[in-house]
C-alpha cells in the first residue's frame, strides 16, 4: 500500500466518495440504508512496517511505490500511525544511528502500539545478532519504555515480551486482546471497536449457536459471545489459536469453544461427514448452529466455503475487498436476503474499504 497524503481537511469528501462507489458498484443488490463508521483523520495506525535505508552517515525510514522497489520515499514525519509509534520511531533512529552495534545491517523496524499505551518494536537485521546485541539495545528499552525483538536469519531475541495487550471499549465493556508480533490484528483500533459494535447490533436477535471461520485471536469472537448460547471457531495459525484461548480466560468468556482447523474440517464434522478426536466432549451435535461469521482474506470465500455458510439461517460478512465481496454475494442473494450493510473506514485517505454484511435466509 502507497504512503497516503493524510489530509483532515479533506476526508469528509473522500469518506462521501467511498460511500457513492460502494451505492453504484452495489446497486444491483437490494441494499438498506448503508451504515458509515467513521476513522480517526490522523494517527489511526496501530501497526507499521517501514524497511530503513543507509546513505552514508544518515539513517532514515523508506516506503517504497507499489510496483516500483527503486522508487523510495523518504519518511521523516508519518501522521497515519498511532501517536505512541510517532512519539518514538523518530527517536529511536536517532538513538539508533550512531551505534554501530545496532546500526550495521538494520535493514527494516516493524511497530505494534496499543490505545492503552503499549508498544513493541522489532528490529530485522540482515546478520547475526547476539549478546552484544542486546547489551547496546537494552537501555533503549528502558527509554522508551518499550519492548524489544530483535530478528536475524533463524534468530529472534525477546526484550520482554513479544506482544502487547489491548484494551478496546466495546458497548461499555473492557475487552482486552493478547496481539502477537508478526500475526495479524486490525491496524486501525478505533474503526475495529466500530466494526465489533456493528456485528454485535447486527446479530442481536439471532439466537442459537454461532459458528465463526478463521477467528484469528479472538477479536470478533469474544464480544459476540453475549448474543449467542454457544461459539465453536476455528483457527488455523497456532500463535492466533494461542493468543484467542488466553483472551478467553482473560476475559472470563466460559461459552467458547477455539478448534485449530481448517473451517472445511469442521463443516464437514458438522454434517457428520468426519470424525476428529479435537472436537470430542464438545458435544456440537446439542448445538444449534443459527449463524455463521466469516472474515476472509482480499480473495473472498471460495465456492466450497460460498456453499457451506449458505446452509445457516444469518451470516455474518466482515469484507477487505468490496469487489470479491460483490461476487460471493451474487451467490449468497439466491438464498439470503441482506439485511444489513456496513463500510468502515479502515484506510482513510486510500481506496481501500472494508464492509460488513448481514444476510438472513429468504
């Protein structure tokens, strides 16, 4: 993704015209009226990656042109991420720059921040890093009041932790979410808050059981916990299977069950066609599946898992790509009727959007 011109002045327009593209490339559905969440106009990222580039004596970050890895673009001020990353990222360099010990062969510096104030920082180097490594990072740790990783070849060094633990308000009650360096969390934290606020709304009245596909750690998964009897998700990354059970505990949630499979496993469990020795004592033929909640990857969901949700009476849709999302819903609209239709703002100042989508069986 290009580095955006962050530019508040302008985002009410650029969010109308997100909005009239959505209306047009969406008017051969049958669409109420589209619900708008709104991002921060400045310091929404809660995630960056930015690779560092050497010239001479200077130190700086780079982004790079979609397409183009010659085509760099110096960083020297990034109004996009968290005020947490920004009050820091610059500073770092320059604690970082005369340092040969951290210097030689830093090639790029990764952030993870929370709302709550914490952050975690990951250092890549192209050579092997040790104990003298560590001696000279160290007092950065403790004047920033940061974690550190450090990651070379076949090598990654924790200074302490290497995750962080946020804290989002979501209705009036505190959720808090272990995310783990290098797996995947929402980057704008605010806009996720809306985005679980909508789907709770959504699903208020459906009842039964809720079956969730790829859960991640948890992050739609727990909050939706209070409009259902049951939750059976299913996972397939073991550090996102990890990181969702110890939320679970965190928050005292009893009524979650996280299986680490692929969603076609457990369908297919579901239906009676397989048998698995991780879902025994879970006792899902009691369940009554109601409602399915899919959060796929810019692909969309193919035609094996199109066939699958279709068979629950609502569905929950949360999209990265409007234009995989039209054609699932080509098929989804011959048996669902939608109900309800979100855009949330994930990425201002790009093209980028996400949507949600509540359809209901005809």
């Amino acid at each position: 993704m290009p580095l955006p011109k962050v530019e508040p002045a302008q985002y009410e327009s650029q969010l109308a015209a997100k909005r009239e593209r959505i209306s047009r490339d969406f008017a051969e559905f049958e669409l109420p009226e589209i619900d708008l969440y709104r991002s921060p106009t400045s310091h929404y990222r809660m995630r960056a990656e930015f690779r560092v580039w050497h010239e001479g004596d200077d130190l700086y970050y780079v982004m790079f042109e979609p397409g183009d890895k010659h085509a760099k673009i110096r960083i020297d001020e990034c109004p996009m991420v968290s005020e947490r990353i920004h009050n820091v990222m610059f500073e770092l360099l320059d604690a970082i720059r005369p340092d040969p010990k951290l210097r030689f062969k830093l090639f790029q510096i990764d952030f993870l921040s929370t709302l709550s104030g914490e952050l975690l920082v990951s250092l890549l180097y192209h050579r092997a890093i040790g104990d003298e490594w560590i001696e000279a990072v160290r007092p950065l740790r403790e004047r920033f009041g940061i974690d550190i990783i450090g990651r070379s070849r076949k090598n990654k060094i924790v200074l302490d932790n290497d995750f962080v633990i946020e804290k989002l308000d979501i209705d009036g009650r505190e959720y808090s979410y272990k995310q783990t360096e290098n797996s995947f969390t929402q980057p704008n934290a605010e806009v996720c808050r809306q985005m679980i606020h909508w789907a709770l709304d959504a699903s208020r009245d459906a009842g039964g059981d809720l079956v969730e596909f790829y859960c991640g750690n948890g992050n739609f998964t727990l909050p939706l916990a209070q409009n259902f009897r049951r939750v059976v998700a299913t996972e397939i990354s073991k550090e996102s299977v990890r990181s969702a059970r110890f939320n679970i505990e965190q928050n005292g949630i009893d009524n979650i069950d996280v299986l680490r499979m692929p969603s076609e496993d457990l369908s297919l469990v579901l239906k009676g066609k397989k048998e698995t020795r991780k879902v025994q004592g879970l006792a899902l033929e009691e369940c009554d599946f109601t409602t399915v909640l899919v959060d796929p990857p810019r692909a969309g969901l193919d035609d094996e898992t199109v066939s699958q949700v279709v068979e629950y009476q609502h569905i929950l849709y949360i999209s990265c790509n409007p234009e995989t999302l039209k054609e699932n819903l080509r098929d989804i609209t011959r048996t669902h009727r939608i109900e309800r239709f979100a855009i949330f703002d994930q990425f201002p100042y790009t093209d980028h959007l996400e949507c949600g989508v509540y359809l209901t069986r005809r």
